[in-house]
C-alpha cells in the first residue's frame, strides 16, 4: 500500500490551501455570522476548475480521482467548513451523482454549467418522515403522458436557497418499497415547485439548508435518472464516495481546530510556563494528533478503494464515522485549550465546534454508519 500522494495531488494540495488561506478563510467568521453563502468563492473555485473535479473532461471537468477530492475537499474545510460542505454537495452529491447516472443527453445539458459554476447542485432525498428510514419516502410522482405528476416535501437540503438544480428522490411506486424509487432531475423555477426559507441553524450557517415543496409539479420523464424505479441502485451506488469525501471534511475541520490549540499552547502562559508544558494539555494535542492521522488514512484507504472501482461500504464508513466524531472531539478539546478565550466566537474554534457536529448527522448518522459496519462485519465474516 502506497501511503503517499503523487507529485499532482501534492501540487493541487498546496493550490488550494494557498487559495484557501487567502480567499476562503477570512470570510469563514462573516459567512458564518451573518448565514451567507459566499457566491463569490464559488465562481473562484469554478475559474480554477475545482467545482468539475470529478466531472469527466469532455463535459467541462477536470476528471479527477475520488482521492483528489478529498485533497481539495480537506483543504477547504481547513479554511471554512460550511464553504467545503456546499462543494461536496454541488461536486459530488450533485455533479458525481450525476456523471455515474446521467444519460448523455442530461450529461452535456448539467454537466458543463455545474463545473463552470453558471449554476449549483443540490441533492434531495430526506423528508420530514423519511430521515435514516431514507427509503420509506413518501413524495409521489404519477405518470401522466410524458410527464410525471410529483407532490411532496423535501427537508434539511444543502443549497437549497441558492440552487439551481436539484436530483430529487421521489416515490413512483408504492407497492415496490425500496426499488418503487426514482430519481429526477428538477430545475428551479419549474411551476409548482417552491423553495422555503432558509434555516436557521447551529453550525455551518455559511452553508444554506432549506426545504423544497412539489405541488403539482409536471416534469417531464426525460429528467427521470436511469428510468423508472432505479433509484435504490443510484443511491447505494454513491455512498462511498459521498461517504468518503464527507469523511476528508471532517479531517480537514479538525486539523484546523488542531492547528489553532497548537500554537495557543505554545504560546499562552499561566503559573510562568507555556499551556504546552503542562503533561494534560500535551496529551491532550498528543491525542488529537493522533486521531486526526489516523482519520485522514481511513480518508485516504476509502478513496483509493472508490478509485480503483472497489465496493468499500465497511471502509467508506469506517472513515465518514471516525473522522467525524474524531472532529467532534478535536474542535470540543481546541476550546477547552483555548479556555476562556476558545469560547469567543473571534477565535473560531467555537465556530468549529459547532460546524464538526454536523459531521455525525449528515450523509447517515453516527449510529447507521455503525450499523453498516456491523453489517458488513458480518457479511465478510462469512463470506
Ligand atoms: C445541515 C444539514 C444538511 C443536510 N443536507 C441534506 C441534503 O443535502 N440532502 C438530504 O437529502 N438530506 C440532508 N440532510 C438530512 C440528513 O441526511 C438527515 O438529517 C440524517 O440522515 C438523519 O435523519 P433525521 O434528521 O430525520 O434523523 P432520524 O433518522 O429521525 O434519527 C434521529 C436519531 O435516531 C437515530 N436512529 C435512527 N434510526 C436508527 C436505527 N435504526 N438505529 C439506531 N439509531 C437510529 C439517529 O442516528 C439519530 O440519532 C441534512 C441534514 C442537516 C442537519
């Protein structure tokens, strides 16, 4: 196993981090203050080709590895979490999805917009009764000539504000449970679907969550993903990478919260010594370290697994698992080392610590990833 990045992905690590340092970071306190998503960062990213990442060259993108979007991914995170939480939904929930599903017809009509940045992604699957339990959804769609007829209401949807273009989960059949689902393609704008207002939310306020409400929505069955009734095999298909780059999120989050307590204990006195000379605070960046190495391998081993076409749920959930709670841990103990100071929102790791518990809800909470694992646990043990 190779536990190096290539020359490449070394040189676009320090493209972003250098970008991200200038341009994404000092806006992290306002963006976040003021529940702002940063268009402007987004039209940066697209001019430097990174909103196509993961988009195949002939459609706009830069046709990158899984391994390369969380390089990207961990980096802007490092900078603003919320920044890096509206990119993975845009550059891999929206734009991924539909490269792996898409037909060439919805490829080249989606795909060149969404890397150039003239329009953004959302994905829609939750709804007020359908969280975890994602596959019992309950929004309709019935045929009606070419169209489909859809109602229902989506909730807690990343961009929803700001979004253009949404791939949205809908029932189309209600005998057929799991694989009665399919998959649509539905633009802003279209008559009888509306947006609601943003929420107002704990963490990632940069980062804008809203709800979507069909009402008689007519759209047409050319938007329909892979056809009737296929949406089961698109969403299982999609987890590990969007697992796995969810992952490189949270390693990139903690790592900034890590940075932040380093230097404040090598620089903060108390009894005529440095917090870093005390053994309790040492451990305790010893142990956050530690965490955060071993996060990032399981980043990297997810990756490269989804990079090499090899199904990984186990490892895809090992890594979104662990290096979020990881971040949890990490950002909570930046501010017991910061102490007083780590609690006033200019110093940022209070920020952080509220952003890093999305981590463990989000794209399938703490508990079904431990349910995954368990699963796959014993599959494997009897395979
Ligand atoms: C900021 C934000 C952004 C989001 N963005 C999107 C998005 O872009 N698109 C989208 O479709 N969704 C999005 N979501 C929704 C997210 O994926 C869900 O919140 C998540 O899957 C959990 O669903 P729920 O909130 O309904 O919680 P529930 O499913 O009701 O769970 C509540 C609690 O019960 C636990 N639980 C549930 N089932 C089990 C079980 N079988 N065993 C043990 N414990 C269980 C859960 O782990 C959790 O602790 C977003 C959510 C948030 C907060």
């Amino acid at each position: 196993m190779d536990f190096h990045l290539s020359h490449e992905q070394i040189a676009l690590q320090k493209t972003v981090r250098d970008f991200a340092a200038k341009e994404i970071a000092p806006l992290a306190i306002e963006i976040d203050r003021d529940a702002r998503f940063p268009a402007e960062t987004f039209k940066k990213l697209a001019d430097m080709g990174l909103l196509g990442l993961l988009i195949p060259k002939g459609y706009g993108g830069r046709g990158d590895t899984v391994l390369a979007c969380c390089v990207v991914s961990e980096e802007i995170a490092r900078a603003c979490a919320s920044t890096s939480m509206s990119y993975l939904t845009h550059s891999v929930l929206f734009s991924h999805n539909l490269t792996c599903n898409g037909s060439e017809e919805q490829k080249k009509k989606y795909l060149p917009d969404a890397a150039a940045g003239k329009t953004i992604g959302a994905i829609a699957m939750t709804e007020p009764n359908a969280g975890s339990d994602v596959l019992s959804i309950e929004t309709s769609g019935a045929r009606d000539g070419d169209d489909y007829i859809i109602n229902g209401r989506k909730t807690f949807i990343t961009n929803a504000p700001v979004a253009d273009v949404f791939l949205v989960y809908v029932r189309t059949d209600k005998n057929l449970g799991s694989h009665g689902i399919s998959q649509f393609i539905i633009e802003k704008g279209r008559p009888g679907f509306s947006v609601g207002k943003p929420f107002q939310k704990m963490g990632m306020r940069g980062s804008p969550t809203g709800e979507l409400f069909f009402e008689n929505c007519r759209v047409p069955a050319k938007n329909l993903v892979k056809g009737e009734n296929k949406a089961l095999g698109i969403l299982m298909g999609g987890l590990d990478v969007e697992r796995t780059v969810g992952g490189a999120m949270a390693v990139g989050l903690a790592q900034a919260a890590f940075e932040r307590a380093l230097v404040y204990a090598r620089t903060r006195q108390q009894f005529g010594q440095l917090l870093i000379m005390f053994e309790m605070i040492a451990e305790k960046l010893a142990n956050m370290s530690m965490e955060i190495e071993a996060s990032r391998l399981l980043t990297y081993k997810a990756a490269t697994l989804c990079d090499e076409g090899v199904r990984c749920s186990a490892e895809a959930s090992h890594a979104k698992l662990f290096a979020s709670e990881t971040s949890v841990r990490v950002a909570c103990e930046a501010v017991q080392i910061l102490g007083g100071y780590g609690y006033m929102k200019e110093n940022e790791v209070e920020r952080m610590m509220r952003d890093a518990k999305l981590g463990t809800i989000g794209g399938g909470t703490s508990e079904i990833q431990r349910l995954i694992i368990a699963r796959e646990v014993v599959k494997r043990s009897m395979a």
